[in-house]
C-alpha cells in the first residue's frame, strides 16, 4: 500500500484563487538546472509560476486552487533527476552547511592526491625516463593508480553524482563531460599500467579535479548567502496572543484563531501578534520595524501598533486589525521573498552558455576520436587524443574567472571595511550609478548622543548618567553613555512610560519626561530651538535641567556625499522618519532629493521607478523596514550595526562609524569587474588556442592537465591584482 503524502501543511492561500509553496531542491548547481525545472514544472497544467532561487536552492510554485496535488511537483521534480522536500529554514541551512564541508573535504583530498601523484609523474616525466628502469617506471605508476584512483573516487563525487542524474534522466550537464574525462584518463592510465606502458595519466586526472573543486568550492561558498532570513522574521512573529474571550477573562490562543475586531492584551516586554489600534492603556513601543526610529514612541488610545512591535512599559489593549498572513510583518516577508527570488534571475545571463557547453565538448571528443580513426590511427591513439581534447577544454579557467576575483577583491573589502555578502555583488556594485540612502542608522549614527552637554553641570551631568544605568531606555542609555557613568544609584524606583527616581542625601532626584520632572517649560524652548532632538529632563530638589538627545550624522557623511556627487553617481534619502528630520539630514549632507515617512512598499517602488528609468540603484539601509528594498535593488548595503535581518539581506555590509567604506566598496568592485573580464578572455581565449592544438594531436592528457591548470594558475594571479586599487576621494 502507498503511503498518503499530505502536504497541505505547507501550502498557503496567496489570493485570487492561487495556492502557493516553496520547495528545497538538491542538486541545483547552474543556470541549466534552473532553467530545466522552471520548464519541467511549468509543463504541469494550472501551474501559473515556478521560479527557482539559486541563492538557497529553493523553488517557488503557485497553482490554481484544488487543482494539483503539491505532491506531485516533487514526483516531477524527481522524474527531472532532483531530490526535492518541503522548505524549512532549519533543515535547508543544516544541508547547505553539509554541503559546504563536504565540497572542502573532497577538496582536502583531491588537493593531498595531486602533490603526491606529482611527485611521482616528476621523475617519468621529466626528461629522465631513459635512466629510469622499467620496473621503477611501473612501480612510480603503480603506486599513482594506489592514490589516485581512491582519491578521485571520493573527490570526484560531486560531479559524478551530478552527471549521473543528469543521464538518468535522459538529460547532460556541464559535469557529464568532465565525469567522462576524469573516468577515461583514470581508466586509460590503468590499462597503460597494466601493459607496461611508459605513461600514463593518474596526475592529469586528479589535478583535473583538484581545479573543478576549488572553483566549486569557492562558487559554493559566495552563494551560499545567510539562510537566517527567515528565522529572524519568525523570530520576530508571535505564534500566540492574549485575546479577551469574556467579560474580564482572557485566554491565550493562536494567533491563525484571530479574527478581525477581536481585542487583544499587550503587556510589558511582549511583541504585539497582530495589526491594531490601541483602545486603552498607554506604554512606550519600539516601531523601529515600520519607521526605522530607534527612539521609543508612546503608545495611547488611538495610536497604530504593527505585529512585531515590541511593548517596553505599560500594558496596552489592542483591537485587532490585521492578523496571521494580513499584517504588516507578513507583508514585509513576503515583499523581502519576492525581491530575492527575482534577484536569483540574474544568473540566467550563463543559461545558454552551460546548456551548449557540453554537447558542444561531447561532440568535439567524439568527431576528434572518429576523425583519427578514419585517418589510419590506431584506437589506443585516437582515444588518448579524444581524451587530451577533452581535458583541455575543461572549464576550469572559465569556472574560477569569477570566484578567485571575487575571493581577491573581498579580502581587499575587508581591510577596507566591508564585508561582502552576495557572490555576485561585485558586479553589480561596479553598475551602481544611483545610490538611495535610509537615514536613521544609516547616515546617522546607530546610538543617540547627548548634544548639549555643555549646557549641563558636570556634577549633575554625572549625577543623571548614575541614574540613567537603571533604565534600559535608548535615551536614558545615551545621557549614561555621554556622562561616563559606571554605578549605578541604589533604590531606584522605575516609573512605567515616565522615567526613573531614587533618593540621595534625603534629597529626591528624578530622570525622564519632562512633565515627570516639572521641566515642561524648559523642554518647550529646546524642542522649539530644535524640533528634531528628544528631550529627557533631569530634576534635583528645585534644579531642573533638559538634555537635548538626537543621532548625529556620521562624521564623514557630508565628505563622503560630495565624493560620490562629484564622480556622477546621483544620492537621495528616502527614510521612514519624520518630514523634519529628513529635511535636515539632507541640507546638512547637500542632498537636493528626499523623502519621509515611507512604508517599506514605497521604498520598493521607488526603487522600481528608478529601475525603469534606467538607474542602476543601490540601497543602503539598517532597519528591518529596509530589509525589502535592500533584496529589491540592483545592488544593497547594511552597517555592521543594522538589524540582522538587513545585513542578511543586503550584499555588503561596512564596518565602523565613517561611509568612507561605501566609496571605498565602488572603487574595489569597478577594479574587480575590469579583471573578470580580462579573465573571462583570458579563458576563452585559451580555449580558442588550446582546442584546435589537441585536436590536431600535438597534446597528450598529461600536457592538456598542465596546459589546463596553466590558464587556471594564469587566471588566479591575473585575480590577485584586485588587491589593490588608487582609490579617489574626488
């Protein structure tokens, strides 16, 4: 009896009648993968979509309702020569890491193999074979075919399994021609062993192989993006809330068992479940989701709170708008997972060349082999010059042009102060003609500073800061931070949604809203002087003082904005923040663009508008709120300092406090994109030359693996001059 699959666990309702699913995929490993499952599962009738995400090897599926069995995506999938299961975070990163250390271990071996193989081709090879003895001759090949033939068995696994379903199912990729190389050297090399023969090409083979996994090993690993995505959204999901069920009686529910109108609880330290109005109670919530503004804002009757939001202080109850799959996190999310999978499109650019590569490699081994044959050569002969042909095409060159300048230029990121998050990243940063800039946390610094300082007496100042280590409040942490305080007050009394209190010298102190210590007065006038800063009051007995507290722009901001004008790139601020603010920030930098209090929605479609005007658009954000449009730009980059979700999702992330880094990052990508294109001619020039020669006979498989690994060594060094660049400053 079959057992019944049921995957409707992992199905979801997406509108206007469509069910959607996501799927792991094994073994997608290039373009031509992507593009055979889009078109397999495409074939399947009231499929509307089926993309393929290389980055995590996911595939996306909606079809029309009622329609298809999900479990019949998988059996199709299985019938194409993939292994495929239901996605979950969890399970996909745990395989991609197995992957990984797979991939370095057959690394590690073949890499072992091919010094010890070469030192015992040396002595054959090396001009002294007439004064080497038959038997040691055997013995050197021998004891090759102990290494070799072991060592390839384990390291060639990746390609042989890949090539094998490939062929079972009726289908070739790029690893059937270098499988078939490998196996034919390797079985050649034993025959000529077996019959005494003076050569033989264990080394050509195991080296073959040690070049295949260094650039697969280096591919893998700049795809293999952060799968934290989604965790931290879920991180950031409630899976239950506290809804009123009666007069006064409240029970704890799932949140899918929330309706629209229903009335939940929040209280101190909880993130809100859903989407809502607060109808009683008053607290201080961190919005920075929506808004990107560390700064607390207070929660009363009438305000908006989102899903995700976390509570700091009172208890609140909210009267459910949005929940489960309508709020506005689960909009983000899917936002976030549309942008990434449309970005996973751009490598259809090496679709062609990886479909043609191996019926074209086939077909020139084949006729190369015919051809001797025909000419009056022997067997033995022709299929030594088949199997030169096809080693010397092996794409060895091709494959690390990208990697090793990609590896290269990263390292040089990285004592730059940047650290590269996506494999293609450098391209596209290289494009970049327009740069969108959040502002809080971006051309801001991440923490509020005390801004008048110098207003307040020292003893007061330190006497506050004392005060302030009892609160965890972002603001009260800045006076803290800005008077060096290191102990903290005894008996201090926290006073929710108002500050903090003690008693010193029979003397009571306070820390918080103005209104709490009767410095409403002296608030007004600053806010007035200065409607951007947050004003936190300190009162002792009859004294009362105000500190003014704002982020300040990063010091090198202004500079840095006029560096990237002057070299044509076009800078704009687009920022959930407030409209003054905003308005600020961009007079203090010169920046004539802005805009405030956008959604994360009007973020993507800004970017989108550029897009189609022609822009190559690069974002730099920090918030959760920009997690969507740093998936949905060209190219993306987060401080080290922003949210995880945004540095998971961004292709570059800068360290410290300057921007210097961001111009720093366009320098090194502009280099890098100038070598990898002198590599990509450089390997295919070596193919345009190396080919017709082994065709014509003059290369044995030993000279077709060291003429190989010569382009591949060619390409590598070429790559290590991304090291350096001349970086401008205007």
């Amino acid at each position: 009896m079959q057992a019944v699959r049921d995957f409707s666990h992992y199905v979801r309702d997406v509108g206007s009648g469509l069910s959607h699913i996501d799927l792991a995929v094994e073994g997608v490993s290039c373009a031509g993968c992507m593009s055979k499952i889009e078109r397999g599962l495409s074939a399947i009738p009231d499929v509307t979509l089926a993309r393929v995400n290389l980055t995590d090897r996911r595939v996306a599926l909606e079809w029309r309702q009622g329609a298809v069995d999900p479990a019949r995506f998988i059996d199709r999938l299985a019938e194409l020569g993939y292994k495929a299961h239901p996605f979950e975070t969890e399970s996909a990163e745990a395989a991609e890491a197995e992957r990984s250390g797979f991939l370095l271990r057959c690394l590690g071996v073949a890499a072992f193999a091919t010094m010890n193989v070469m030192m015992l081709s040396i002595p054959v090879w090396s001009g002294n074979i007439g004064d080497m003895m038959s038997e040691q001759r055997d013995f050197f090949h021998w004891l090759s075919a102990l290494i070799a033939l072991p060592a390839a068995a384990y390291a060639g696994q990746p390609f042989f399994r890949s090539a094998y379903q490939a062929l079972r199912t009726r289908n070739v990729n790029m690893d059937v021609p270098i499988s078939v190389g490998v196996m034919l050297a390797l079985g050649m090399s034993l025959i000529e062993t077996i019959h005494h023969a003076e050569h033989a090409y264990f080394d050509a083979a195991i080296m073959l192989l040690t070049f295949l996994l260094v650039g697969r090993y280096l591919d893998q690993n700049m795809r293999r993006r952060t799968r934290a995505v989604a965790g931290n959204l879920a991180a950031l999901k409630a899976e239950t809330a506290t809804t009123f069920v009666g007069a006064g009686e409240i029970a704890e529910v799932p949140v899918a068992a929330i309706h629209t109108g229903d009335i939940v609880l929040l209280r101190p330290g909880e993130r809100c479940a859903v989407d809502g109005t607060v109808i009683e109670g008053r607290s201080e919530i961190d919005q920075s989701l929506i808004t990107g503004e560390t700064v607390h804002v207070t929660a009363a009757q009438g305000t908006a709170v989102y899903a995700g939001s976390l509570n700091i202080s009172g208890t609140l109850r909210v009267r459910v708008s949005a929940a489960s799959e309508g709020t506005l996190l689960a909009d983000i999310t899917r936002l976030l997972d549309n942008a990434l999978q449309a970005r996973s499109r751009y490598v259809r650019l090496a679709d062609r060349a990886s479909r043609l590569y191996a019926p074209v490699v086939h077909a020139a081994a084949l006729l190369t082999m015919i051809g001797w044959a025909l000419m009056g050569a022997n067997w033995h002969d022709a299929v030594v010059t088949a199997i030169a042909v096809l080693i010397i095409t092996c794409p060895c060159a091709l494959g690390l042009a990208i990697p090793t300048v990609q590896t290269v230029a990263s390292g040089a990121m990285f004592r730059a102060g940047v650290l590269l998050n996506s494999g293609d990243a450098i391209e596209r940063l290289a494009e970049v003609d327009r740069i969108i800039f959040d502002k809080t946390g971006t051309l801001t610094l991440p923490e509020l500073d005390v801004v008048n300082s110098a207003a307040i007496p020292p003893e007061m100042f330190e006497l506050a800061g004392r005060l302030a280590l009892a609160s965890h409040h972002p603001v009260a942490a800045a006076v803290a931070r800005t008077s060096n305080a290191r102990s903290p007050l005894a008996g201090v009394v926290e006073e929710p949604g108002q500050g903090v209190r003690a008693f010193i010298e029979g003397e009571e102190i306070r820390l918080g809203r103005p209104s709490f210590c009767g410095a409403d007065r002296l608030a007004n006038e600053i806010l007035i002087r200065d409607p951007e800063v947050s004003a936190v009051a300190f009162s002792r007995g009859g004294a009362r003082y105000v500190f003014a507290v704002r982020q300040l722009l990063r010091p090198d901001a202004p500079a840095m904005m006029a560096v990237l004008q002057a070299r044509g790139i076009a800078v704009e601020i687009v920022s959930g923040d407030r409209e003054p603010a905003v308005r600020a920030a961009a007079q203090s930098l010169g920046i004539g663009e802005w805009r405030a209090g956008v959604t994360p929605a009007d973020k993507i479609a800004r970017i989108e508008e550029l897009k189609q005007q022609g822009f190559k658009v690069m974002m730099v954000g920090d918030g959760l709120n920009d997690a969507p449009a740093l998936a949905a730009a060209h190219v993306s980059m987060s401080p080290i300092s922003a949210a995880h979700l945004s540095q998971a999702t961004a292709d570059l992330v800068f360290l410290g406090k300057p921007l210097a880094p961001v111009v720093a990052a366009i320098d090194f990508s502009r280099k890098a994109l100038y070598l990898m294109r002198q590599n990509l001619w450089l390997a295919v020039g070596y193919n345009f030359l190396a080919v017709p020669i082994a065709i014509a006979g003059f290369v044995t498989p030993l000279i077709a693996a060291v003429a190989m690994s010569g382009s591949s060594l060619l390409v590598m060094l070429n790559a290590l001059r991304a090291r350096g660049v001349a970086q401008r400053r205007s």
